[in-house]
C-alpha cells in the first residue's frame, strides 16, 4: 500500500512538472512576457514560483488577472459536467446492468453495440444539428448563454444556481427556470456520448462479475435473483466502476469545452478558445495549468476512493 501510494505521487510529481514545461514554453512565444530577461533554468524557476503563489499573469485582452478570469468561468464547466455526469449515471447504470443480464436476447445486444459506439458520436456537429432543429421549433431549451441577460445575479460562489439560490430577488424562481432552460440542451447533447460510456463499462464490469464462481453456488444454493444481485453482483461491480467514472468525467470536461463554443456557454473552454483567437498567451499557459490541475484532482481523489471502497485495492494492507 504505501509503495502504491509513492507511486502515485511520483507519477502526479512528473505530470506537474511536464505540465509546467508545456505551459512555460507557450509563455515563451510572447516576447512581451518578463521571463525574457532571464536565462534559461532561471526563468523557468522564476515562473514556477509564481505558480506556487496563485500569480498566473495578466491578460492582455482586459488587463485583468487571469487567476480571477479562471475562478469566473471555471465553476460554469464544472456545472455542466456535473449535470452531464448525473444524468448518464442515473440512465447508464441501469442500462448497462439490463445489458448485461439479458446480454443473450436481443435488447442486450443492442445495449451493448450502443455503448461499443460511445466514442463515435461526433458531438461537436451532434450540437449544431440539435441547436438548429431545436431554435427552428422556437423550443425554450434552444436558449444560448448561461442565462438570460434581462437576469443579474452577484457571483457569491460562482455557480449559477447556488448563486441565484441566495440571491435576494423576487424573480428567483423566473432566474432558475431561466437557467434550466440553458443547461438543457448542452447537457443532453454531452450526456448521449456519456450516458453510453456507461452502459458499456458497467456491461463489462457486470459481465464478468456474473461468470464468477460464486454466483453459480448462490444460484445452486437457492437464492432468489434479487438476493444474488443485493449480495454480490451490486457490491462487485459499483465499487469497481469508479475509476470508469472518473475517466468518464474527463472525458465529458473534453467534449464540454467544444460544446461550450456552439452554445456560448461561458466556462473554461469558451474563455480558452477566445484566448486563441487573440494569441493571449498568457490566458493559454494558465488554461493549460488550470485544466491540468483539474484532471490530476479528479485522478488522485478517485485513487483514494477506489482504495477505500474497493475491496481489490484493500489487499495489499494484509500483505506481511
């Protein structure tokens, strides 16, 4: 257990490294940034202690700094994926222990062709198509943005609905129904794609759980099908399905900053494609930081869950 645990750290160690060197060279095609006077290893140390004191630069757009801009847009992305992360949750599980129950018969087969196609799905022109149809149709979901701007909402936490939770305003309900109809259509459109991701590792991880051994004594046994599924296949396979989860997770906060483009919705990958299109390398390097800080959270807490909720991952405690 603890060799596992140095492990992970030295690995996390590298990854931050290699993440500094990327986002230090996007600096250095500004020959604007200070890091210029500076030699070599120098510069590079100097940028890292700026790091390590939450100074991520100035943008050159508006002249503010970037570390505030981030906090702004970062907890948007956040939201959305989280909603997309629920919603595949509470329709991929289901799904996928159905494909794998009745993995002979011809549902389950559809289930898990379905989930086999998860990565095919052009999201990015799933959206404009979806975006198109709905806005022709005068849906209330085809609403871009976050919300609508007749609203002004002061940013206490920086998510929208906590904020307009404790707003004072009268119009609470109005902002909420408002920002609902936003989230909408971005997070079914990101939620297709995760939703089968889902169903083919919970179909994998329940299949082969259902091959085991033990399952066959429960049933020679006796047991009902509800027993067998509450006292093994449920225990075996959720706890197991936690690292999917988490790389499901990044893979929806990949496609959302895409998304977030076609429907103005104004969170990290917004704010990082206008970057780009200003050369503000500045807004770059500190995205690049931001986001890759983010992915290595998500990583090392989902170790420590696996850890303690997976049986698997408890064996090395006993080991002499």
């Amino acid at each position: 257990m603890l060799l596992a645990f140095i492990r992970k750290l030295f690995l996390t160690v590298i990854t931050l490294i290699l993440l500094t060197l990327i986002s230090y060279n996007i600096l250095l095609r500004d020959s604007l940034n200070h890091f210029m006077d500076l030699q070599g290893i120098e510069a590079y140390f100097s940028y890292i202690r700026g790091l390590l004191q939450g100074d991520f630069g100035i943008s050159y757009t508006n002249g503010e700094p970037i570390a505030d801009q981030i906090l702004n847009v970062f907890p948007a992305t956040v939201s959305l994926c989280l909603a997309v992360l629920i919603l595949s949750l509470i329709l991929g599980l289901p799904l996928g222990f159905i494909s794998a129950t009745f993995r002979d018969n011809l549902l389950g087969k559809t289930l898990a062709i379905l989930g086999s196609l998860s990565l095919a799905i052009p999201v990015f022109w799933l959206a404009i198509v979806v975006l198109y149809y709905a806005s022709n149709n005068q849906w209330a979901i085809s609403a871009v943005g976050e919300l609508h701007p007749i609203y002004e909402i002061p940013s206490l936490t920086g998510f929208r609905l906590l904020d307009i939770f404790l707003a004072d305003s009268p119009h609470k309900l109005k902002m909420m129904q408002s920002m609902l109809h936003h989230l909408t259509l971005p997070t079914l459109i990101l939620a297709v794609l995760a939703t089968l991701e889902v169903i083919r590792f919970t179909h994998q991880r329940a299949e082969y759980v259902m091959k085991q051994n033990y399952i066959r004594v429960a049933q020679t046994r006796g047991w009902t099908p509800y027993k067998v599924w509450m006292q093994h296949i449920l225990p075996n396979t959720l706890p197991a399905l936690i690292p999917m989860i988490a790389h499901n997770l990044t893979l929806i906060f990949a496609f959302s900053m895409l998304v977030e483009n076609i429907f103005s919705w104004g969170g990290i990958g917004l704010w990082l494609i206008n970057a780009l299109s200003v050369q503000d390398y500045n807004a770059i390097s500190a995205g690049v930081v931001a986001i890759g800080l983010f992915i290595l959270s998500i990583d090392v807490l989902v170790s420590i869950l696996t850890t303690l909720l997976d049986p698997y991952q408890k064996k090395d405690w006993y080991v002499k």
